[in-house]
C-alpha cells in the first residue's frame, strides 16, 4: 500500500495536529475533545510515517 505524503502535506498535518490537540485541551473531557484527539493522532502519525492509507485508497500522491 503506497501513499505517499510529500514534505509539505506532512508539515501541514503536523500543524494540523498541534491545532487539534490544543482545542482538544480547551474542550476538556468532552466527546469533541476526545474527536480532536483521535484527529490529532491520526495527523501526526501520517506526517511521521509519510503514508496515509486514504491516499493510497484513492490514488493520490504528493510526494515527487
């Protein structure tokens, strides 16, 4: 399975990542809370990784 994540997209889904965790905290314990958790996790597992399987799924690549 290839997705490949280009070097831009990764750092726009870390700073994706950081947004979700810090309105996450402000949320608290509430289920929108832990929604942007999940989104945080997600975000910075695919900028670490550099794959994202939606992205293999439908074919795209933004890696060059």
């Amino acid at each position: 399975m290839r997705g490949c994540v280009g070097a831009t997209e990764r750092i726009v889904r870390a700073l994706i990542g950081v947004a979700a965790v810090l309105v996450g905290l402000q949320q608290g314990g509430t289920a929108l809370g832990y929604v942007l958790y999940v989104v945080a996790a997600v975000a910075f597992i695919t900028a670490l990784v550099g794959r994202c399987p939606l992205w293999a799924l439908l074919g795209i690549k933004t890696c060059k």
